[in-house]
C-alpha cells in the first residue's frame, strides 16, 4: 500500500491528474450516445446525488446530448446549480496558458527555446539558465511544484493574496527532483511562470490575455481569470456539507484561476479540438510526451491510443472543494463541473467513462446501517500487512483511521455485516466473520492486514 496515494486535498488541489489512477477503462466509444446510456447515466446521478453537487454535460457539436444539474451553487442561500453557474476549473486553466504561450511563439514574442533566465535574471530559481518554456509547458523542467512537493505550503500561501515578488521569493527556495528534460512531474509552478512570462512579453496582465484572446472570440462572457474569490462555494462533505476554505486566485495564476460554465467550457474544448485556434498550435497541444502535451493529457489512461488516427484529450482540475473535467473525444465533449463531492472523484470519473462506453456498471448504493458505539467496538484494532499498519479506531458514531496519510481522518461507514466503505477516498474494509483480519481495497489495490495479536 502506498501512503502516498493520500496527497492533502488541500495541497494538491490544483494537480489535474489526481484522478488518472481510477480512471481506466476499455476505449470510449465516439459514436452518438445511445438512449439507454442516458438512462445509465441517470440512474447513476440519481444513486449519488445526495452527496454530488455539480453540472454535467455532453455534446456532439452543436448538439447538446446529456446536461444535468444537482444541488446548490449556495446552500445557505438555498441558490440552485443552473446552466450559468460559475465553477473554478482548477488545473483546466493551464490549457489556456499553454494556448496563450503557443499564441505569444506565434506571434514572434517567444521561442520554445528561450530560458527562464530571459525573464527572470534577478531570482535564483534552480537551473533557470536551462530549463526552456517547452519543459515548461511539457512539465518536465524538474522543479519542485509549489502545491504538492512542499507540505502545507498551498494551504498556507492561499489564505492571503500573493504578490508576483512574492511568488518568485518563494520559487526561488525550491529544490529540484532532476535534471531538466529528464522526466515527466506535474509541476503547478511552472504554469505560474508561464503566466508571469506570458504578462511580460504582452505588457498585459494574464486576465486581459485570456479575455482579449481566447473569451472574446469564441463569445465566452462567464469564462475569466480571477482577480479574486467569486461568490459562489465549494463545499465538503461531513455528515453534511460544509463551506470550504478559499485558496486566493493569485496563489494559482494561470496554473487554477480561471472560472466558466459548463456551456462555456464546452464550446472551448470544442473550438480547441476543430482547430479554431490554429492546426499547428493545436498539433502542438496534443503532442504528447509522457501523456502529457501542452496544456493537455492525452486519452491513454482511457484506453484510448494516441496513435488511433483520432483526436482525444482531456484535462481535470481540483481547487478547494471545485472537481472538474473536460474531454474531448472525436468531436465528442464532455464537461463534469461540481462545487461538493462527498464521493471519490477517481470513482466519479470511472463511472461516467464507463457508461459512456456502455461497460457493465454496478450502480452505487449509498445506503448505510447505523451502528451505535458498542456494535463499532467489535472493529477496532491494529491490523498489519507487512510493515504497513492499518489502526482502526471508534469516534462514537464512525469506523476511524489517521493511518494513511490523509489530511483528516478517514470514516468509514457500514453498508452491510461486516463491510465498510469511505466515500470519500473510494476504500471498501471487508472484515472476516471473526474480525481478525480485512480486506483491504483501494483503487485497484487488494490487500489482506491481519489484527495484531
């Protein structure tokens, strides 16, 4: 078991592949979506929407195949999800900003080839005199990201605006995990170095970039860069839903600032995906290297072979408690937009995908036993798989661990005898009829921890 699995949802929010590990599935069918996937589909949204807040929608070009809209963009105000609810897209915005950058080479104010010494002579950002706007792009400049490889400092910097000298005061304190163009590492940090880079040679700032350049010409009116927090909410889910903190937008400049609908983002990733920006740029995009190409991922963790003589990309994103995706298949485009998730977001996408390609899905019950404090008593212990120890404990009402490295701990509710699941981070517990050992299952690990004599 690999503790690591357990990023701080508070720290990794705006890494877009945090769901990838659950996300296969056999090849997505392309084909107009048939009628009894739309039943799937329902049926699906209608099991998990007392713990599911967001906007769905599928399209074939013009046409509109699948919307739905659940729960509340305000739940104290009692303001429903509609099709004009704004949504933070997260790790999304670094499409734009790869769009943006290949605009800029296009245009003669950058090269692919130019160093982050160019722009930045005066910080002392590890290997600044080698690292090129193509690793950047690329994610393979070997920096350390800022949100994910420096615990606690996501959390910590979005509590308060942050400056651009104070940003770079920052990256200039961080270490690198190799040498550039050595690898692939989703790195937040150098997409906001993109955007500062991206300010510099336009003598714009990023908001006006996007507007001016992407928005105003594909007619997006509720598609921008924030300059600070919008009304709408995020929410998490414990025992019921709860306002999230808010992470300040300059913290995730072109990296997770940007806000839309799911009309809007629909009509983006289709105008990326038909070429309206340009075929080269587009070609560029989608060149993936590692899975990864500029701005985008590619589809192969769906099954979907690069090589298929089709186009296929997708991005996700997580910022705060906001989840969301955008895919491209072949002409076909599905957004998933949701400000509360009390469910796993790996598992969410799994089953979209999967009805989308007609597999056999078991449809989730979210019905749970209640068990008083004496009944929970029965499943406490330590439990041990090799030198991993599973420490099950009772908060009164819940089945609890803090062994995995979450950011919380971890309840576990009682769907029958004996089994036990966490929403939230997709675990299912299967306790034997003698309760000294468990069947331990996350993602596609099986595991088996005995209970310490």
């Amino acid at each position: 078991m690999k503790h690591k699995l357990f990023l701080p949802l508070t720290i990794a929010t705006l890494c877009g592949q945090l769901f990838i590990s659950c996300s296969k599935t056999g090849p997505v069918s392309t084909e107009p979506i048939k009628d009894s996937t739309l039943v799937n589909l329902n049926t699906y949204f209608d099991s998990i929407a007392p713990r599911c807040m967001g906007s769905i929608l599928i399209t074939q070009g013009d046409s509109v195949i699948y919307k739905r809209n659940m729960g509340y963009a305000d739940i104290e105000a009692q303001v429903p999800i509609t099709d004009t609810t704004l949504f933070k897209i997260g790790s999304i915005t670094k499409s734009f900003t790869a769009l943006l950058t290949l605009k800029a080479i296009e245009a003669g104010k950058l090269s692919l080839d130019d160093t982050l010494s160019k722009f930045f002579p005066n910080v002392t950002i590890p290997n600044a005199d080698r690292i090129t706007i193509f690793q950047l792009l690329h994610h393979r400049s070997g920096i350390q990201d800022y949100g994910n490889d420096i615990e606690g400092a996501l959390l910590e910097l979005g509590q308060q605006p942050q400056s651009k000298e104070q940003m770079l005061e920052r990256f200039s304190q961080l270490k690198t995990n190799f040498e550039p163009n050595a690898a692939y590492r989703y790195c937040n940090t150098g997409y906001v170095l993109l955007a500062y880079i991206l300010e510099q040679v336009n003598d714009k700032s990023y908001a006006e970039l996007v507007k001016e350049q992407i928005a105003e010409p594909l007619g997006l009116t509720h598609t921008y860069s924030l300059s600070d927090s919008i009304s709408t909410k995020s929410y998490r889910y414990d025992e019921n839903w709860q306002v999230a903190p808010l992470c300040h937008p300059s913290v995730c400049y072109g990296s997770g600032d940007i806000v839309s609908n799911a009309k809007e983002l629909s009509k983006y990733a289709y105008a990326l995906g038909t070429g309206f920006f340009g075929k080269e740029i587009l070609a560029q995009m989608t060149n993936f290297i590692d899975g990864y190409g500029m701005g985008l991922f590619s589809m192969e963790m769906f099954g979907i072979p690069s090589e298929d003589g089709k186009l296929h990309f997708y991005h996700g994103g997580l910022i705060e408690e906001y989840y969301s995706c955008m895919k491209y298949d072949d002409g076909q485009v599905t957004i998933a937009l949701f400000n509360g998730l009390g469910i796993n977001h790996s598992s969410l996408q799994w089953y979209i995908n999967s009805i989308q390609n007609g597999d056999k899905v078991y449809i989730p019950s979210l019905h749970f036993m209640t068990l008083d404090s004496l009944q929970i008593n029965e499943y406490v212990g330590e439990y041990i798989c090799d030198s991993d120890t599973l420490s099950m404990t009772n908060n009164g009402k819940y089945l609890i661990t803090e062994s995995l490295g979450a950011p919380w701990p971890i309840k576990f509710e009682a769907s029958t005898k004996d089994f036990f699941r966490s929403l939230e981070f997709d675990i299912d517990l299967t306790y034997n009829a003698t309760r000294d050992s468990i069947q331990f299952r996350m993602g596609g690990d099986n595991l088996i921890f005995v209970k310490k004599k």
